[in-house]
C-alpha cells in the first residue's frame, strides 16, 4: 500500500520517451552521450537529448537557470515519460530556486539519477510527495545487474532486493542492528 502522500509515477513501457538531461556537471567525452542512446534504445525506449547535454559552461553543462528550464521543459513535456540524467558532479543545489515543483507535481514522472542530483531527487520527493528514483545515470555502468534492476523496477514495478552478487561482492555485514528514524 501506498500513503496517500506519496504520487507513484506511471511505470515506464516500451516505446515511452525518456529525457535526457544534464542538471550538474558537463560531459567530457561527448561518446558517453552516444552510448547512453544506445543502452537506453537498447530497452526499448525512444531517446529525447536536453540542449545542455552536449555543451560545457565552466564546469557545468550550462548556467543555473538554463540547466533548470531544461529539467522543467522535460517535465512539462506531455511526450516525455520518464526524466533520466548524463551525469552527476555538482551544481544541481543551484537550481533548486528555479524549480516549479507544483508542476512537477501535476505531470509526474520516472525521474532518475544519482550523485549531485540525489538533492534535486530529495527536494521533489519532500515537496511534492512523488516517488523518484536513485538509480544510474548516462556515464553510469550499466552491466547485466543495473539493465535488471531498471528492468525490474521502473518496468515490471517490482520492489527492489538488493543483494550481493556472490564471488563479486564483498559479504554484508550487519555492525548493529535496530531501527532508526
């Protein structure tokens, strides 16, 4: 069961849309772009790129509020149906002012990536009650373990186990167990 607080995306589906922006940090080699095309068509999506994605402002893909109107434009976007990120790195506590999180709200999404974005991740789970996703980003590895786990999660809405892989993984270790608020 779901709180009612909480707005569950729709679960992705072969064919939908996915948005490809760059909140944060720019991309170097512009092969990355090209291979997170292929591993997203791979899984039967089609591919929309963000303007920023291939471009370089200092450190970032763009200005503050560019790299916001981009995320924006995407979740506005009634063909766009789940929003994923390049790359991580810093910057995305930067755009935070520019944000309209009741319309982000009002068109929800998959949304998903990880590094500097967990802040935006956050700040649209605190504000708004959707359920985003820490998951890989463009220049992530996306191994046999991550396509399932994408495959499982944002396709089939299965609830993620995460267990060790044996003979890759270290073992988990439980230091002290309890619970914690």
């Amino acid at each position: 069961d779901v709180p009612n607080d909480l707005i569950l995306p729709k679960r992705l589906k072969h064919g939908d849309t996915i948005g490809v922006c760059a909140p944060a940090g720019c991309i170097k080699d512009a092969s990355e772009i090209d291979d997170f095309i292929l591993v997203l068509k791979s899984l039967g999506f089609k591919v929309k790129i963000g303007d920023n994605v291939p471009n370089q402002y200092g450190y970032f893909s763009a200005d503050d509020e560019s790299r916001a109107k981009e995320f924006m434009d995407f979740v506005i976007d009634p063909n766009v149906h789940g929003i994923f990120t390049i790359r991580g790195g810093w910057g995305c506590a930067r755009i935070l002012d520019y944000l309209d999180f009741e319309a982000i709200k009002d068109n929800p999404k998959v949304i998903m990536g990880f590094s500097d974005f967990t802040t935006l991740l956050n700040a649209i789970s605190s504000k708004t009650g959707l359920v985003t996703f820490h998951g890989p980003g463009g220049n992530s590895s996306w191994n046999e373990y991550t396509v399932g786990y994408i495959k499982n999660l944002i396709y089939k809405g299965e609830v993620v186990k995460y267990n060790n892989v044996p003979g890759i993984d270290s073992e988990i270790v439980t230091y002290s167990s309890g619970k914690a608020t």
